[in-house]
C-alpha cells in the first residue's frame, strides 16, 4: 500500500498538465459558482427542491420533502453563504430549510442525516439558531427507531424483498447521531453508530476493499443471509459512489471516535478507490463496467472521494499523497468537462453524474449531491491552505 501511494504521488505530479492541472483564482471560481446557483434558485418552484437536470423530458426534476436528495440544495446553499458571506445565499438558504419542516419526524428512511444533517446541520452551525438544533435532535430520534439491537444496524429500506436490508449509503446517516450524542450529553446514539459502523465493516468489504451495495440480515440471528447490488453493475462489483460513501463514512468515524482501526480501513477503501480511478480522477459510475474506459464517469462520487480524501489527508501518516490526490480530482471537477457554466446544465454546478445506472435513472446528469460535496470539498480545500 505505501508503494502504492508513493507512486500515485508520483503520477500527480507528473499529470498536472493540460485542462485538469489548470488553476482558477478563488474569488472568480466562487462568483462563477454563486452565478451558476442563482440560475437554479430561479428555476425552482417554491414548494419543491431541485434534485437533478435533465430529466425525462429534458427539464428539471423537482422534489419533496419525502425524497432522500431533499436536504442538499439547502446544504449547498449554506455553502455559498458560507463561501461568499452574500446575504443573498443565507436568505435563499434559510428559506429551502424551511421547505424541509416536518422532515425530522420521518420514521420511513435511513436517510435522515442526509436530509436533515446537510440542511439543518448546516443551518445550525452557521446560525447557531435553537430551532435548527431541535430539529436534528428530533430527527436523531427518529432515525434510532430503525436500530435493530439483533442485528446492530439501522435498517435502510423498508421496500424488496429483504428482511433487513443495509446499504453502504447509511454509512453517511450516522454523523448525526455523534453530533446529538455530543450535544445532549446522551450516549444511545453513538452507541448504536458505533454498532452499525462495526457490523458493517465486518460484513459489506470484500478481501480487497471494495464494498458491496446491499446486505441482507437476518432479524432471528442477527446474521447476513445475501449481499448484493441494487444500483451497481451486479452483485459483485464495485459500484462507484457505494465505494466513495464507504471511505467517507469510515473517515468520518475515525474523527468521531479516535479509533485507530477506523482509520486503518479509511486508508484501505481510498486506496482501493484511487488506484482504480482513471487519468483524470473521476470515478467510473462502477469500476467493473467491461466497457471501462467508455463508459459513464460519476462525478459526484468523484466529489465525495475529494471530500474525505482532504479530511483524510489531515490525519494520515500518507497526508501528502492523500492531499494531492484530492487536489486533482477538484482541478478535474472544475474543468469544463465537468463544471458547468453560464446557466447551463439547469444550473447545477456538475455535469456527468449517475444516479441508478441499472434502472436507467439520472444517468449522466447534473445532480444535487453532487454539487453538495463539490462545495464542502471546496470548502475543505480552502480551509487547508489557511
């Protein structure tokens, strides 16, 4: 593994030419990025948010509250404020929150620390305003009623044919349970993100670190019974953005309980993920697609990936190598391959997104996760050179 990463330190370094390896003052990206958002703003009717462009029908595809996406246009929103100190973005930003209300109550979904976290989370850490902070909380204890203690996981989805079902996805969900641990004083959350991140981590990596989509357990023994795909290639294959929530997620974990194995597997799933990453560092929609290199990039695996590589980058002994690889992969998203501009793409900021490849939905589109972890990335990047 460190020869490895010596030798993707190398290539870095030796690939920083031509579109990927450009460099675009701050100032002008945010503006451009600011511009971009605003067209999308515009765009969105005021009892919906936008999740992805184009659809169908080549419009826009609006949302819910119901829907899992539902919470990252706000969170990308609090981003630009937070970029940008613009009044404008705060404004805009409280208001898509406030679109979100009754959200917390939500027993139905996993999803919750996506949908009130990145939202409310946000909100809260920018405002420090009592209301958003409730709403976590509430939307914590609402996501501890899918913890089963036989299993020891949060159960993912309430719909197939599974008994209980978990997906690598609800890795991201369990952030918010640390943060409402650590603000009520009270342990049950962490305990049972703990849980979930141990029974996961012994039951979804393969012998190489690649990650499966979806295991089944069952409720009786507690036991796995089938580990499968459900938006990947197949079975047995690495799909892209399920690897790049796993690396997030396990990162995240190290920095929530100090746990020097949770760093150990961070390591592991980044490099699995980066030596499989093509020359310009934006992941396959599924590293075993047999069409590889002609087949669909996701770029907002790629910006999840650079997320969680600049957060891994402050804590591993392979900070070095971890930082560049998470500098070229953002040179890689803001090139115009990638980045979109001048109020196309429906206003979303990234192109070349892939939602659920096997359903044939959102494939390769512009999409509001997306665009999300782009701007933490960003943030990330910025707060690294400061």
């Amino acid at each position: 593994m460190r020869t490895f990463l010596i030798l993707l330190t190398i290539a870095i370094i030796s690939s920083c030419s031509g579109e990927k390896g450009k460099e675009i003052e701050f100032p002008q990206l945010t503006e451009e990025l600011s511009d971009q958002l605003k067209v999308l703003v515009e765009a969105t009717p005021e009892d919906k948010v936008p999740r992805s462009y184009p659809d169908k029908d080549g419009g826009h595809r609006m949302t819910g509250i119901r829907d899992w996406t539902c919470g990252f246009p706000a969170g990308s929103y609090w981003f630009m404020y937070e970029l940008t100190g613009d009044e404008y973005w705060k404004n805009t930003a409280m208001e898509t929150t406030e679109k979100l209300e009754g959200v917390q109550y939500f027993t139905h979904t996993h999803d919750l620390g996506f949908m009130v976290f990145c939202s409310y989370g946000n909100a809260y850490r920018l405002t420090g305003k009592e209301e958003y902070k409730d709403a976590i909380i509430q939307a914590s204890e609402s996501l501890l009623t899918r913890f089963n203690p036989k299993v020891g996981c949060l159960r993912s989805w309430d719909h197939g044919e599974w008994d209980f079902p978990v997906i690598i996805d609800n890795m991201m969900n369990l952030e918010m349970l640390f943060w409402t641990s650590e603000v009520t004083g009270d342990p049950k959350y962490r305990d049972a993100a703990v849980s979930h991140a141990d029974v996961t981590l012994k039951n979804h990596f393969r012998d190489d670190w690649s990650t499966y989509h979806v295991v089944g357990y069952d409720t009786l023994t507690g036991e796995p019974v089938v580990k499968q795909t459900h938006q990947g290639l197949n079975d047995d294959s690495a799909w892209g953005r399920g690897q790049a929530w796993g690396f997030y997620g396990y990162t995240m974990i190290y920095r929530e309980t100090g746990d020097e194995k949770y760093l150990d597997v961070a390591e592991k799933i980044g490099d699995f993920i980066l030596k499989n990453l093509p020359e310009d560092m934006v992941s396959y929609w599924d590293f075993d697609d047999p069409n590889i290199p002609d087949t669909y990039r996701d770029a907002s695996a790629a910006a999840i990936t650079a997320s969680a590589l600049f957060e891994l980058s402050t804590v591993s002994e392979n900070k070095e190598a971890y930082l560049k690889a998470a500098n070229e992969i953002v040179a890689s998203l803001n090139s115009e391959k990638y980045r979109a501009k001048d109020g196309a793409n429906g206003g979303f900021l990234l192109k070349h997104s892939v939602g659920h490849k096997p359903n044939e939905s959102e494939v390769d589109v512009g999409i509001n996760y997306a665009d999300y972890y782009y701007l933490e990335a960003l943030i990330r990047q910025q707060n690294l050179k400061h």
